[in-house]
C-alpha cells in the first residue's frame, strides 16, 4: 500500500511516501519521496522554539513540500494516490501539531482514505530500523526490548515485552535531557539549538586532555599527532591556556538521581548546577572563554551521559533485555553512543545495541510513517473516526 506520512509536532515539517508491504517484523518500507524543512533558523533568535510561529511555518510549508513530494513520487496526476495517511498526533506543540492534523483530516476527506494517529515517541523507537532514502525492512528482534527515548521534550525508558507494547518504566522528573543541553547552551551564550553545539565543545575538550595527557608522559609525537588532527587555530590556542588545572576540581558536576532505586531522572539540578558555577567565575572576574566553556560543556555531558548509561544498565539488567533502543534527537550525541556500547562491552552484555541513522535522529516523518503502518497492520485503531484525531501535547505512549 501507498503510505502518506506527515510530521509537524515540532520546529520541522516532514512529509514522506512509502510503498509498504508485510507484516509487522518483515514489513518492508520504499521510500518514493521524502522532504523535511527545519525551521532551525527561524527559532534560533529566540533561543527556542516559538510555538505560533512554528505553527505559522508548518502552515506555509505543508502545501509547498507536499506538492514537491507527490511530484517526487510521481503520484501528482493520480486520482487516489494514496491508500492510508499517517499523522503525528501527540506528544509535541499542540499549535504545531494541529497544522498537521488539519492538512491531513482535508487530504483524508478530499481522497477518501483512512487517517491514522501516530504518537511521536512511538516514531522515534521506529526510526532505528529506518533509512532516510531507498528500500529497508523491519527486522526480527529480539524481546524483551527496552528503549531509552531522549530528545528535547522527553527522557524515558521504554520496556517492549513485543512489538508496539510499551511501558514506561522511568521518566524524567523534571527537565528532559535535550532540554538540560539546550539551556545550558543558552546559558554559555551559545547558538540554538544547543545540544550540537555543547557535545561539539565536549569533543574539543577531550581531544584537549588527551594532547595533555600524552605531553606530559612524555609522548611529544603522539601530542603532536593530536595537535595534527585537531582543528586549526582555535584548538592550539586552548593547549596553550591553563586555566584548566586550578579550575578542573571547581568543575565536577553533579548526577542527580543516579543512585536513586528507580529508572526515574532529574536534570534540572544539574542545570542549575552549571548556572551557579558560571556566576560564580563570572563574579570571580574569571572569563568564560571557548577553553572554559568546552571545560563545562565536557563535565555536564558527561554528567548526562553517565546517569543515562547508569539506569540504562541498571533496566537492562533487571528486566533481561535483549535489544536496547536509543533514539530521540539525544541519540546523536557521540558521547553517548560510545559509552552506551563501552557499558554493553564492559558487562560482557550480548544485548544487540540500536541507534538511529544520524540523519534520522532527529524529527522527521519517515519514523512516524513506520510507526503508522505497523499500527495500522495490527489493526489497533479499526475504529478510529478521523474526524475525531486531536492533537495531543502531553500524549502517553
Ligand atoms: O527529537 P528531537 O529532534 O525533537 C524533539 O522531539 O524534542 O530532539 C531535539 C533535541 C534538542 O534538545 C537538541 O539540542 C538535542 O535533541 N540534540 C542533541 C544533539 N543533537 C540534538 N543533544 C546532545 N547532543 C547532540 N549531538
Ligand atoms: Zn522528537
């Protein structure tokens, strides 16, 4: 069948159309045409997204994508195009979601095919068995599974006992960890959104400590080599400032909730964490520079990170998990993918590890429309009347 998938619960509109065919765990997806426009740009003068100018955007952009994507896919003359549309419902921008459930409920009518709801979140766990162009197939896993969903709204793990069966068995008590990333961004005057920007700086950091580190147990070529493969100027200027040794005890950031018995997290103490210290040398008259600044963004990922990995393992463990999902746009961040497959390693785990294409990562409808038509095969939502679809911002999985 002919699969319309459209994606607006954010700051990106998505819209993709597949050919699917199978059943659930061999169901095959090719893409005929996908677009995604971001309105990254637009957001970023406000350090955030601005839900009525999301929904102004998706507006203006939904009738453009969506005839460049039936062209595309060569479906522009055809009098039924397409055989079933998928729509994000919730959890999102509930004036940004809606954009999308209109569109769709008019497209639904217009042709007359079955709607589908999609929750976003159930997307994201979708997205690691997605491909952003040609043909892929869902593959046969192995329960049960668990999913640790991370991304600007959400902090959660996901226990799968089977396909799309989901409990959340931890949640973030209060910030969401791409959230945490993007106000500490914003608190080191650094571009939206943050998440990127902070793990780039985490990167440089290391790669700062490990040229130190070689320096000084008297490997000059291998610091050499370092000095080689970072880049340009900006780094050479941070080996030669010092600041680092008299302020690396200061620096040590909390992990909040890390030892606590349940899979639950918090981040907004570790963020807070951070405001404080960078009053503090602020009011020291000590400049935030770029080198300080990478000092920071390192410890508060690592901070993020180490509590993630923690209470990943700690629901792996208990819950006898073969598959471990990450995805959510936290998925991205390279820190996290390697201590995630440092952890599976180090506990001789033989729990088969899923991160999403980098390109999928982040929202995007390819994983909503997977997500929509295995729903849609299982025949879950027989009933619905799309008349009735409403968007949904705090929507559960
Ligand atoms: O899933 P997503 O695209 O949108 C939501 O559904 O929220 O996630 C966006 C979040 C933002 O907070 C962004 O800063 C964060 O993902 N993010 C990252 C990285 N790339 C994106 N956080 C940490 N490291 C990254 N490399
Ligand atoms: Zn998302």
């Amino acid at each position: 069948m002919i699969i319309l998938s459209i994606e607006t619960s954010c700051d990106e509109t998505g819209i993709t159309i597949f050919k699917a065919t199978g059943q659930q765990n061999k169901a095959s997806f090719e893409i005929l045409a996908t677009s995604l426009s971001s309105q990254v740009k637009i957001h970023a003068q406000y350090g955030g997204v601005f839900p009525s100018l999301a929904k102004r955007e998706h507006q203006k952009n939904l009738p453009i994508l969506f005839k460049r994507t039936m062209k595309k896919a060569g479906l522009e003359n055809k009098k039924k195009p397409f055989d079933l549309i998928v729509v994000t419902s919730g959890p999102g921008l509930e004036p940004a979601l809606w954009t999308g459930i209109v569109f769709t409920k008019e497209l639904a009518e217009k042709y007359t095919v079955p709607l589908l709801p999609v929750n976003h979140m159930e997307g994201h766990i979708f997205s690691v068995f997605a491909k952003n162009k040609g043909t892929f197939t869902i593959p046969k896993i192995n329960f049960p599974a668990l999913s640790l969903l991370v991304s600007g709204g959400h902090t959660e793990l996901v226990l799968m006992r089977d396909w799309l069966q989901y409990e959340v068995i931890g949640q973030t008590l209060d910030d969401a960890a791409g959230e945490a990333f993007d106000k500490v961004a914003r608190m080191m005057e650094l571009p939206y959104p943050g998440g990127p920007e902070v793990s780039r700086l985490a990167e440089e950091f290391r790669k700062f400590v490990n040229l130190r580190t070689f320096a000084q147990a008297g490997e000059p070529s291998k610091a050499n080599f370092h000095q080689k493969i970072m880049r340009g100027e900006k780094i050479h200027k941070l080996s030669e400032h010092d600041s680092s040794n008299i302020l690396s005890e200061r620096m040590t950031l909390p992990r909040p909730m890390k030892y606590s018995k349940n899979f639950d997290f918090s981040f907004s103490g570790l963020k807070t964490a951070v405001l404080y210290l960078i009053r503090d040398l602020k009011e020291e008259n000590i400049k935030i520079d770029e080198k300080l600044k990478s000092e920071i963004a390192c410890e508060f990922e690592n901070a993020v990170v180490e509590t993630l990995v923690h209470k990943t393992k700690k629901a792996v463990e208990k819950y006898s998990i073969k598959t471990l999902i990450v995805a959510g746009g936290v998925s991205a961040n390279k820190h996290l993918k390697k201590e995630m497959q440092k952890m599976l390693k180090d506990t001789n785990s033989k729990t088969t590890l899923l991160f999403p294409d980098k390109k999928l990562t982040g929202d995007n409808s390819v994983m909503i429309g997977v997500a929509g038509y295995l729903e849609y095969i299982k025949n879950k939502t027989k009933s619905m009347n799309s008349k009735n679809i409403q968007a949904e911002g705090n929507l559960k999985l």
